[in-house]
C-alpha cells in the first residue's frame, strides 16, 4: 500500500497544521466488523465515547445503531445530540455529582453504573424527588488475581471504581428493594490495551462463578456488562487496521454462560476508533544536535498526551519524505522535556515542511486534548 491511499497527502498541504484526520471508511469497516462479530442474541455494544467524542465520529457510531456509554453529564448531551436516542446510553463513573444524576433521569438513559453505596443513596433520593425510576446496575470489582495475569488492572487490591464483592449482597438488597430504583444487574470492566483474550476469559470464569453463587439464592441478573479494554496494535496499524472483534466476541460466547433472555453489554472504546484516526504534524524545523538529529513538529503533547503521559508509542511516518532513511528523535515545541513522539525512528530524510502522520490517534487524541501553552486546539479532517 502506498502512502497515497491511505492519505490524501495533496488535501493535507491546504489544511493548516497540526490536526487529526478521521478515515471514515475505516470508521465504518470497524463498525461493520463489529456488528458481524457480536451478533449473537442479547449482545448489545455500547461505544465508550470517552475514547473520542469527535461529532464526525459519533454520528457514524449512532447511526450504525451502537448505543453510547458516558462517563459525565457532557458526554450524555454530546451523545444525545449526536444520535444516540437515550434508551442506549448508559452512565459510568464514581463522581456522579446530582446535576449529573438529574440529567440522566430527566433524559431517560437506560442504566446508571452504581460505583458506591453513597452514590446508589444519592440516586434514589434524586430519583424519588423526579417521581422515576432509576435502572441501575452495579459495578463489581472481580477480584481476579492480579497474578494471575498482569494485564488485569483491577485486581484484588482496593482502588476507586467499583464495589468489593463482600459488599455487593447489602447493595443488591437495597437495588431491588427500592421503589425508586430498578436493578438491572452487573458491570464489570478490567483494564485497558488489553491485546491477549486470556484475561477476557478469566472475567467470564469469574462472571460465571457469581451468577451460580446468586441465582442459588435467587437473585437474577437481567444484564450483564462486562466493560471495554480490547486493545490494538499501535506498532502495525496497517497489518491490523480492524482488531480481531472475532476472538473478543467468541470469547465471550465460549466461556459465558448466559441466561435465557439475559442481555451481554460491552463498552469498546479503544478498538473502535483508535485505528481511523492520525494526528497530521508537520515539521517545522530539522535540528542537528550533537549525536542526534531532531525533527521539531508542530504537534505537541497538548494535542496527544498519550506518549507522555503513558509512555506509549504510535508509529510515526513520514508522508513526504522520499530520501534514504535516517534516524530522528520526533519531538513537539511544547516546554517540557516529556513532549516527545518518538526516539530513534527511522524515517525517509527529513526536511523542513515534511508531513508527518501520528498513527493509532484516534482514541484518547483529541478529546484529550488542551490549550496548553496557550497553542489552539487541533482542527479536525475527515475522509470525503
Ligand atoms: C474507559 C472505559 C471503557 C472503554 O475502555 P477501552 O479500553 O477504550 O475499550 C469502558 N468502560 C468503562 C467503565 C471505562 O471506564
């Protein structure tokens, strides 16, 4: 595949630096994949709109009939302005404030993510003032030991989100017991990046150990929501520019044992736009240091925070360079020692003016980017 197919190379030399281009046709081959690969009955995917709130990319997502999980209240108007009808939004998070809340309900979204007691009190309460009903579900922490796979970020040990095992039978108790308030049933959500199916199973190992332990009791859960995390590759975007929705969605069907009529939510986020997206940079100068050259660009970690802030890396090419290959560290003009894209890539010559394309941008880019700096917010290109 040459340069030229993937990206409008001439479009961009119009288009003022730096900004992130979205390749809808991927957006929506990625999405046609993963309707294929969930269609099983009662899996419903829910995108995580944290991982990309463009209104370009949402309105893709909700017009191919996916529902939208939310993590604030700026989230659930940005997913009901851009298609999502409120019925297939649901709402996660463990600082819901009441405005939030209120929101919700007035809205009518279909589930409300209880991460605490003191949240699912707050619910009712407010829930009760409206006069409605609130659907709940609770999120569990599945206590899967840590050791057993390191990719599993929850683990035993106590953190913020969710509720511990040894807690959920009280607020089981309070969830159906309310007139205020509707259980629906679990949530789950294990980490992030995760490329390996093993801990994807480990959860339904887990999920279905606790169905045996509650329904013994006779407490049934309608929905089952095991999160997001499926991961990509960063390295090969264009070997693997759709994950393998395949294996994550067989997983589940294999290894879960599901009720009759029960419903199986997911939460993708990563997996379904990170590919579709690259941050478009250009290079403003071609510095030669002592033993290292650098190509100064004109993006920054106020416009993709993820190298520094996780260390991660994207592949970086460069889309008008023809010369033989040499070394560069790829670093932004932002005032701080961790704005850097990459060290030792090895891209055809560079010279002042090349366009460079951050790969893999299209989740966690943009929506987190700020004005740092003082520097504008990067524009955005589509695919025409
Ligand atoms: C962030 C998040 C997701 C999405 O995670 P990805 O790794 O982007 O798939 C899903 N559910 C919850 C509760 C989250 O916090």
């Amino acid at each position: 595949m040459t340069t030229d197919q993937r990206f409008p190379v001439a479009r961009f030399n119009s288009e003022p630096t730096p900004f992130y281009y979205y390749d809808l046709a991927l957006l929506d081959r990625t999405l046609e994949e993963i309707r294929n690969a969930s269609a099983y009955p009662g899996y419903h995917v829910h995108y995580a709109m944290k991982a990309n709130a463009n209104p370009a990319v949402l309105s893709r997502i909700s017009a191919a009939g996916f529902g939208a999980d939310t993590v604030s209240g700026g989230e659930i108007e940005a997913a009901l302005r851009n298609g999502f009808p409120a019925s297939g939004i649901v709402f996660a998070g463990v600082g819901k404030t009441d405005a939030e809340i209120e929101l919700g309900l007035r809205a009518g979204i279909s589930c409300f993510n209880v991460e605490s007691a003191a949240e699912l009190e707050v619910i009712e309460q407010i829930a009760r003032r409206l006069g409605v009903k609130a659907p709940v579900a609770l999120r569990v922490n599945p206590e899967v030991d840590a050791h057993t796979h390191h990719y599993i970020t929850t683990g035993l040990a106590e953190n913020k989100f969710g509720i511990a095992m040894t807690m959920l039978p009280a607020m089981i108790e309070k969830a159906t017991s309310s007139d205020s308030l509707t259980f629906r049933g679990l949530h789950f959500h294990i980490g992030s990046q995760i490329t390996d199916q093993a801990p994807f199973g480990l959860l339904c190992d887990r999920i279905n150990a606790l169905q045996d332990e509650y329904n013994a009791r006779g407490i049934h859960f309608d929905t089952i929501n095991v999160g997001g995390g499926l991961g990509i590759d960063y390295e090969n975007p264009d070997s693997h520019p759709v994950p393998d929705f395949r294996s994550y969605f067989d997983t589940f069907h294999r290894r879960l044992r599901l009720r009759p009529g029960q419903q199986l939510h997911f939460e993708l986020g990563r997996a379904v736009v990170a590919q579709c997206g690259s941050l478009i940079t250009r290079v403003i100068y071609v510095k030669d240091g002592v033993a290292r050259k650098f190509a100064i660009v004109d993006a920054g970690m106020s416009d993709l925070i993820r190298p520094a802030l996780y260390e991660a890396h994207h592949k970086i090419e460069n889309l008008t360079g023809h010369g033989p290959e040499e070394k560069y560290d790829v670093v932004g003009p932002i005032c701080e020692s961790s704005d850097v894209f990459g060290t030792d890539e090895l891209l055809p010559r560079v010279e002042r003016g090349d366009l460079f394309a951050i790969r893999s941008a299209g989740a966690y880019g943009e929506v987190m980017a700020s004005r740092y700096n003082l520097r504008r917010l990067p524009a955005t290109v589509v695919s025409q």
